[in-house]
C-alpha cells in the first residue's frame, strides 16, 4: 500500500492550517502598532492617575476596582501614592483628560482585539450629556 | 519522592531559570522572543514532518483493524460500519470520531473484584472525560491566541472569545479555557501520582510534557491577571513575528520577564514536540488498527515485500504417506 | 500439575496493587513453574530449519545463546521496524495512559504489573528506545531506556508467552496500540535465538510436515472420522461418511484438527458430517475434507509472519489441486484472524477458485469475495435463513446456553451475530453474558495463542478467571449449563477452567447444537444427543 501521498497531504493540510497567522498576514494589509495620542489637557496634565507603566498594563483593572468602590461601597474619592485625590469616575476623570477616546482608547483595544464592555453602559462621547 | 516527577519539575522550573536570568538581568529579549520562537517553530514544522515521513516509510504488510462491531457479511445481518467499516468512508467516521470523540477512550471501564468473588466492569469516564476537556481547552487557548498574531482578527476568533470570556468575571474578564486547562492538567498530573498502577507506568517523558504545559498556563494566565505585562508591546512582537514586522529592542524591554518565560515554554514545548509522545497527534492517523478498513476477504490487501516461502508440497506429502494412503483407500495422485 | 493452587486460595491471592515504591525495570524477572511453557524440542525446530537449534531450560541460567544474540536481536528489530508501520507507530505513540491496564485477562488473573498491556509493551519500548531513539540514548533510564541484557532477555520470553494476542486492550487504546502486534514482534525476535516454546514449535512443526498438529497421519485421520461416522450412525441411524481429498467437489472443508481428537470438538466434528451430509442428500452438495490440508489452526502465527505463511499456504494449493469452488472453514478463532486479514495477502490471490456462492441458497459471499473462504457460520446462518435446514431445536433443550466470544472472530474479524443466530435456530434457551464481557469486550479463554500446554496451567487459569467469572454469573442468575462458542482452542481449554472455577458448565461449538438439532434425511428417532447422553422432554414429547 503507497499511502505517502495520502501521508503527506494530511501534514500539508496541517502545515497550512498550523501557519495560518504567517500566510494570513501576508494578505492583510499591516497594521503599525499605535501610537500613543494625548490631547491638549492630557499633555498638560502630564502625569496620569498613575504612572503611565502602571497605567498600561493595569487600567483595567483599576477601572474595575473603582466601578466597585463606587457602585458597592458609594465611596466616590480615590486617593493616589502622592496623595492626590480623584473622582473614581471613568465618564468625568478619565475621559475628561482623554477626552480623543477614538484615538487614546480604542486604537489600541482594536490592536489588541480587546472589547471592554465599559461602553456597554458609559456612551461612546467623552463626557456625559445629562 | 520520585525522581521521575522530580527531574521533569526541576527541568521546567531551570528553563523558568533560564528565560528569567536571560531576559530580566542579561537583557535577552531578542534572543528569547525572536530567535528561538522562530527556531522552535522551524523545528516543530521540520520534526513532525520528519517524524511522520519516518513512519510513512514502514510499511504496511497486513491490514488488521482492530474490530470492535459486527462486520459486514450477509445483507440481512446489520453490520457495524464505524466499529467494523467496511468501506473508506466507514474509516473515516471511525477516526473522525476517534480524533474528535476519543471513541475508544470513552469504552474505558473500571475492574473491579467484590467481595463476593464477582469481577465486575464498571463504566468509568474521568479519564475520558479529562482527556477530552484537556485536549479541547487547549485548542481553545491556542485559537484564542490568535489575537495576539493576527490583525484584523477574523470573526470565528473575535466569537470564540466572547463565548469564552462570557461569564464577565474581573477585569480582564476570566477566559475559562485557561482555567479549565490547568484543572485537567492538575487532574492528569494528580492521577498519574495518585493511582499506584498509573505511577508505575509512567516515565518522566509523561511527568515533563504535563509540567512544562502547566507552566505555559500557569504563566499564561499570571500574566492576564496578576503580574500584567503591556498588552499593545507584546502583541507588537508576537504579531510582528508572523509579519516580519519587528518593533524596537526598547519596545521589546518594556515587556516583561514574565512574557518572555511563557514564551520560552512554548518553543521549549514545540522543540520538544515531534521527539516525544506528544507525536501521538499525528501518529494516530497511522494506527493501523484504526485506519483501514474491515474487508480483507472481499478486497485483496498487498504486502509490498511479500517473498516466498518454503512449503511442504502435497507431492512431498503424498511421496511420505502414499503407501498407507493406498491402502487406506485415499486417492492418491500417483500411484506406484 | 499438583503444585495447581485450589481456586478460592488462587483468588484470594490475586492483588492488583503494584509493589510498593519499586520502578518496574528494578524488579527482576522470576520465572515461575506453572506460569511458563517448556522450551521448544530441538527436532522440532530443525524441522522448521529454525536457528541455533538446541536442548535448553529456561529454568537454567544459561540460555545457550548463539555469542552476538544482541546484535541479532537488534537487527531484527531495525528490520521489523521498517516492515510493519503498526509496530513503529505503536513503538512511538504511547502515552501511556493507562487505559489498557485492566483490560488485559492475564493481568486481572494475575495481578502481576508486567501483565499490564501498556507494561508488556514498555518492555519492548525500552529497548527500542535505547537502540533506536536520541532522547533513549542520552538519557537513557529517565527517558525510559535499558540495554538489552540477558535478564531483559528473559523478562521478554516470560511475558511475551504470557501475552494471548487477544487485542482486547487494543480496543479500549485511544490510538488503537494493539499489544497482540507487538507480542507478534517480540516473538519473532525471541525466535531468531530459537527461543520458542514446544506446545508451538512441535504442532507446528507436525502441521508442516503432516499437516495437522498432532501429526495425524492420512490413514489416522481418515480413521478418527470413520469413527465418528460409526457414533453418528448409533445416533441417527444415518451414515455420513465424507469425501477425502476428493478431486473435482464442490467445496473443500478445513477446521482446526482439535475437532478431530479432542472431546468437546469431536462432537462438533461430528456436526459438521452430519451438516455435510443432509445437503449432500437434500441439495447434491459435494464437500471434501483433505488430508493433507487437514489443519485449520496456523501456530505459525504464534512464531512468526514466515512460518504462518509456510503452514497456510497448503489451503490454497490443496483447493487448487483438487479444483474446488472455493473453501468452507470451521469453528476456529485464530485461524479465522489469520484467514480473514493475512491469507490472501500471503498466498493469495486465489484466481484459482470462484466467488463463494452457496449453491442451495443461490447467496454470493460478497464479504469473501477475493479471499474465496467462507466462515462455516455464515455459510449455516444462510442456510437456515432461506429455510433450507431441517431443524428440532427442542432437542437441545436440556442445555441453557452462553456464548462466548473468541478473541480473533471478534476483534479480528466481527464475526458477531452469525454465531449467535445459529443457537438462537437450533436451541431454544439462550442466554448473554453481562455486555462488557463478550463481542468486542469479551475475554480470553487464557490459552489463547498456543499457550493451551499442561505444565502453565496456573498461568491459563488465571488468564481464563475474567471469562469464568462471567459465566459463574451466568450459571448462578440462569442456571447456564452450556458454554458455546466457535474455536477450537476454547473448545480445549475451557472445560478446564470451567471445571477449575466451578461453574459448571460444560462446553459445546455451536456445531454440536446444530448436529443435535439437524433432521437427517430418513434418521430414526433420537434417543440420545451427540455425547451419547439421553435427551431429555423427548419422551414426554409424544405424550402432549
């Protein structure tokens, strides 16, 4: 029985699949990584909640906490490593610096195909209309 | 304690070492995240293809399914055509459900001898059942990866993490593939340690693949959640390993240890891969107990080396018996 | 024999909890009177021109190996490894899981851990493992590896004759590892130092030169079957009396030629003349048995691929020779494996003969259509599908019937249902053993694979427990009193073990029942069934 064919048709199907994100981006045009964009008042404001490392990689986390701080405790102060007080607020603290949500936030969710559903209830304009 | 178990923890726990010392303190970064991941990646490709063509070229003398239903025989007897296929079709149901179902696995029974002198065969589908999660969490996690190495991520994926991420726990939210992953890999582990007939079957060949995988979710998901890395850096470089778009050493240093630990384990993992048990994913398509088909009367199988051999002719035979045939009243074909 | 344990205290002793804190490879190979067969006669094996031919003990120290038995060995697993893809693959693709460590009988008899499947395996693997792959070279023992040495030499012929070939554990594998094929393997390799067994060797040594088992010479076995023709004409009245090597009939009949001489076969032996003849009065069917063919059973394929092929080539050439339609086999169990998956790629094809078609029934073999043999139950269940037998099935009455399924007709072939719908025709109480226990689950008689001698009877009672167990349950829940089945080595072995574990029962091929229950054509009234025992409900028959 000669079955290498067979054999060797299985792996390549195999390779084809295995190598997917190679020969897929080969078709796609390339997305540059994104660029950080501040606004006007973020620049000015130049240090963040926290600093901008901690912020990369933990904001969610943050967000997470203050929404139950806020929600569940009704506490609404945060208070920062210098002492600095803030609104545990994503509408009225945060986007109110990052006010380019197009731009600052959801570049890099897209990138990183993340879909936080902050916006399931916070609108997609920066500050809050009442 | 035994050494088996031992030695596999020490080796993941020093490649731990390794990825750690060379990117935390020598700066390694290129080194772990580009060089080797494509490195493992060449060899994975080259070794399993190897390792299948290797095995391609043993030949197969006989066709013996292993039959485990009624074969195919008089029309009006029904006849098993996934246990006992009679065509190539039959074969390919019997190993798609092999490969998808693990078919065979899920027939495991439990012996037992009772007090009252009966053996008996339980039903017992843990090990199916873990098995089974095991293999298909992984894939998830794998699929799941594809966020990290494709851009734009096509609908199935983006799906596929909303189903996994639904129950919204925590920020980020809990993918529970992962979880579910290390819980069959401990379950795997515990049971291999556990059951006394087990432990002694296993090699550190079975301890190390389980500890190794351990660490690429244990270090998987302390990074999601625990010790964070920048998110947008590492998919710069993941996906810029596939695209041969690299970002910057500086860009490269910004993510941390724990990243380039994780990816460590994974060349490791694919290094290790075509050399090791973990070849029973390909080789389960050549078993030939599964995949060929049951009609070896109807359809003649041939062995490419079939030599011939020395036989006791019936002449010989007659020449040694044919007086006593004679008078035995036997026909005989030459009488003298 | 007398150093045979009573059963209770055999059981009592069976545990299956491996030894404490011991690596397998640490604990040393005991060779142990009653769990092994004697060593092959020399004359045997130069009969088979098998190699480094001599009188040996495997009891002794010194195995009288040829000096480079290592390096034979080797090189017969490099040549085995390129051959068969089944053994390299399953060499490669273990992970051991452990699915296979209960399933086997000898390791559920025996307790012992290198009677699980995955273990009798290891003890090949490590040794390819150390020859043969990287990670077993450089790191040997962790990797799983060892050198080959006389010891593990001798782990080998204790545990490969201990091994029945039952696929069974290839059942429940999930990548399908089947442990028959590698005892195939590691039995070839212990042939090329001439370390086989007798209870092998010498049938087949005789199948080859006599062609039968037992050596029956042409007279003889033309003999033994007069005398069953005499039996049956006591019973029936009727004379049955066969075709020897007759040129130019219809079909040509071979069974294993434990049929022939050993009780309970011969009474199946006695159905199948009985059989042949109601269609050769009622339909003209011309069947003929060989003499020289006379031999179903091939314990070539317990030597090796060669030798099954130099001992069933006769079956073709026989049916050439005498110019038959095609061939007609008997209740067997590893001669149908070897029939069904090996003969026609070994000696085939058999242009020679026809398309199997039943010529009463007008039925065509489409199942055997290239191999031209066709299994003596199917050829029966069709003809009692089409109504062409004449059958009193009350006259096995007197028997509650289990059937147990041969490990090769089942795992090697699906020979399931034809069996099953020949009892329920010819006997009216039938009864399944528990599921997990028959078909593609059922257990080994424990003699399986030539392992059937006097001297391992320890060895076969424990291997034949599981099955006896089942029919223990069947004996105390349905007063099962007759065990059926369709292989001649069950047919030899199991009265033993039936007798050993106290079930009860008896034994019986599916052959018997169909003689008991056959209408000869101008038969006078049974008063006895084929054993010469009084059938009981026939007196009271006329009465209703």
């Amino acid at each position: 029985m000669n079955d290498k064919g067979k054999i060797i048709a299985g792996i390549i199907i195999f390779f084809v699949v295995a190598t997917f994100p190679f020969w897929f981006n080969m078709f796609v045009e390339k997305t540059p990584a994104p660029e950080l964009v501040l606004t006007a008042k973020a620049q000015a404001a130049k240090v963040c909640v926290r600093d901008t490392a901690f912020m990369k990689a933990n904001h969610m986390q943050l967000l997470d906490e203050w929404r139950d701080t806020v929600v569940r405790k009704a506490e609404r102060i945060y208070v920062n490593a210098e002492g600095k007080e803030f609104n545990m607020s994503l509408s009225n603290t945060c986007l109110d610096c990052h006010s380019n949500k197009a731009e600052f936030c959801d570049r890099c969710h897209q990138y990183a195909s993340i879909e936080p559903y902050c916006w399931d209830c916070h609108i997609d304009n920066p500050k809050e209309t009442k | 304690m035994n050494v088996k178990y031992f030695y596999s923890f020490l080796a993941v726990l020093v490649l731990a070492l390794i990825a750690w010392v060379g990117c935390d303190l020598l700066g390694l970064q290129v080194l772990f995240g580009v060089i080797l991941p494509y490195i493992a990646v060449v060899v994975f490709l080259v070794g399993f293809f190897l390792r299948m063509m290797d095995w391609a070229r043993s030949t197969v003398p006989f066709q013996i399914p292993t039959t485990a239903g009624q074969a195919k025989s008089l029309p009006w007897i029904k006849f098993n055509a996934i246990d006992s296929p009679f065509t190539t079709g039959g074969v390919v149901a019997r190993m798609f459900f092999e490969v998808v179902t693990f078919r065979s696995l899920f027939r495991n029974t439990r012996m037992r001898v009772n007090p009252d002198g009966r053996i008996s065969y339980d039903i017992e589908l843990w090990l199916w059942l873990f098995a089974l999660a095991f293999h298909y969490t992984f894939f998830v996690v794998i699929l799941r990866h594809a966020r990290f190495f494709l851009e734009p991520l096509p609908l199935p994926f983006e799906i596929l993490e909303k189903i996994d991420t639904f129950v919204q726990i925590g920020q980020p939210v809990i993918s529970m593939s992962s979880f579910a992953l290390l819980g069959t890999v401990l379950f795997l582990f515990v049971r291999r340690v556990y059951l006394p007939n087990i432990r002694m079957i296993s090699l550190a060949s079975d301890f190390f693949p389980l500890f190794l995988i351990f660490g690429i979710v244990f270090t998987g998901i302390f990074m999601r959640y625990f010790a964070k890395i920048d998110v947008t850096a590492a998919k710069e470089l993941t996906y810029g390993l596939v695209s041969f778009n690299l970002p910057s050493l500086a860009k490269m240093q910004g993510i941390g240890s724990i990243f380039y630990i994780h990816v460590f384990f994974v060349s490791v993992l694919l290094v290790y891969f075509p050399w090791s048990k973990l070849m029973h994913m390909g080789g389960i398509f050549l078993s030939p107990t599964r995949n060929m088909a049951n009609n070896t009367r109807a359809v003649r199988h041939v062995n490419p080396w079939n030599y011939p051999v020395n036989v006791h002719t019936y002449e010989e035979y007659e020449d040694d018996f044919r007086e006593k045939m004679i008078e035995a009243g036997l026909p005989v074909d030459k009488k003298e | 024999m007398s150093d045979l344990p009573k059963s209770d205290e055999l059981f009592s002793h069976i545990d299956h909890r491996p030894p404490k804190g011991k690596d397998w490879m640490d604990i040393p190979v005991d060779i142990r009177p009653g769990m092994y067969c004697y060593s092959a006669n020399p004359k045997s094996m130069e009969t088979l021109s098998a190699p480094n031919v001599r009188k040996w003990n495997p009891l002794e120290e010194d195995w009288l190996l040829p000096d480079n038995w290592q390096e034979i060995l080797h090189n017969g697993l490099k040549e085995r490894l390129e051959k068969f893809r089944s053994f390299k693959v399953f060499m490669d693709i273990c992970v051991r899981c452990g699915a296979c460590a209960d399933k086997c009988h000898y390791f559920i008899g025996t307790g012992d851990p290198k009677n699980m499947p995955v273990l009798r395996a290891e003890l090949l693997r490590s040794v390819y493992r150390n020859d043969f792959t990287k990670a077993g070279k450089i790191l040997g023992r962790l990797a799983g590896a060892r050198p080959m040495t006389l010891e593990v030499l001798k782990e080998w012929w204790y545990y490969f004759f201990q091994c029945s070939e039952c696929r069974r554990c290839s059942v429940f594998c999930p990548y399908g590892i089947d442990t028959a094929e590698i005892t195939i393997m590691g039995r070839e390799l212990l042939n090329l130092l001439g370390l086989n067994i007798d209870w092998i060797a010498t049938p087949v040594s005789n199948c080859y030169q006599t062609g039968n088992h037992l050596g029956i010479q042409p007279h003889a076995f033309k003999d033994m079957l007069e005398f069953f023709v005499e039996d049956i004409e006591e019973i029936t009245g009727v004379n049955c009396t066969p075709n020897y090597n007759k040129k130019g009939a219809d079909i040509l009949f071979i069974t294993p030629s434990g049929d022939v001489f050993a009780d309970p076969g011969t009474y199946t032996c006695m159905g199948y003349l009985m059989l042949f003849q109601f269609l050769k009065d009622k339909y003209g069917l011309d069947v003929t048995w060989s003499t020289y063919a006379s031999e179903g059973g091939n314990f070539g394929f317990f030597t090796s691929h060669e030798t099954m092929k130099r001992l069933n080539a006769k079956m073709y050439a026989e049916a050439k020779r005498l110019g038959v339609k095609w061939i007609l086999g008997g209740e067997c169990g590893h001669m149908w494996r070897v029939i069904h998956q090996y003969m026609d790629t070994m000696n085939g094809p058999a242009d020679h003969l026809e398309v199997p078609v039943n010529p009463i029934t007008g039925t065509t073999f489409e199942n055997a259509a290239s191999t031209k043999m066709v299994h003596i139950t199917e050829f029966t269940a069709d003809l009692i599908k089409h109504g062409k037998l004449d059958l009193d099935p009350r006259r096995n009455d007197n028997l509650k019937i289990t059937f147990h399924d041969s490990c090769n007709p089942a795992r090697g072939m699906g020979l399931l249902e034809e069996p099953r719908y020949v009892i329920n025709n010819v006997a009216n109480h039938f009864y399944e053993m528990p599921a997990n226990t028959i078909r593609e689950n059922t257990f080994c008689c424990g003699s399986g694979s030539g392992l059937n001698a006097g001297e391992d009877m320890e060895l076969r009672m424990c291997g034949g427990l599981p099955r006896a167990n089942a029919v223990k349950y069947m004996a105390d829940k349905f007063d099962v009193n007759m065990l059926a089945c369709v292989c001649a080595i069950d047919r030899a072995a199991l009265p033993d073990l039936m007798n050993y574990w106290e079930t009860g029962a008896d034994v019986t091929g599916v052959h018997e029942l169909v003689g008991n229950a056959l209408i000869l054509p101008g038969e006078k009234k049974r008063e006895t069934d084929l054993r010469g025992e009084p059938l009981p409900g026939m007196e009271e028959e006329a009465d209703e």
